[in-house]
C-alpha cells in the first residue's frame, strides 16, 4: 500500500510548494531556501507546459500566482497540505 490511510499521518512539518488550494507539488524541503528554489523550478515548469497550450499570458500569471512556499504537514490519504507554524 502507497497511501498513508490514516487521517493525520505521522510526518514532521517541512517546507513545501504547494498551491493555494492545498495541492503539493514538491518537497518536503528542510528549508524555506530549498523550497523557494523548488518554487522556481515548479513555475518554470508550468509556465512552459502551460505555453504550449491555448493559454493566455494573464492566465498563466494567475496560475503561477497560484504556487507559494508554506510550512505544515500533509494529511489524508491524498495527502493535503496543511499550514504549521515553523518551529
């Protein structure tokens, strides 16, 4: 089995990039430097998959605004983030 099941797995906070609405898409990173990279990378990514697309420039600013760095844990069996405080 892949998926953790249980509700709140016993992970440790890390830094991550997700999206605003709490999707991960890299990490864990042990630093909010580290994810800031990821960040970068994860955008540069999108903004390329998205340009070859019929996407316009306004909406993959949106999409791009929509990928920030946060601290917390996942959780669930789809392993959504949660915000923590950083330690």
């Amino acid at each position: 089995m892949t998926a953790d099941p249980s509700p709140r797995p016993q992970r440790p906070a890390a830094w991550y990039v997700v999206t605003t609405d709490g999707l991960r898409l890299d990490g864990a990173f042990a630093t909010r430097d580290e994810a800031a990279q990821g960040q970068r990378t994860a955008i540069a990514r999108l903004r390329a998959s998205m340009a070859q697309g019929t996407f316009t420039e306004a909406e993959i600013s949106a999409k791009e605004a929509a990928v920030v760095v946060g601290f917390g844990v996942l959780v669930g069996p789809q392993q959504r983030f949660e915000p923590a405080e950083p330690a």
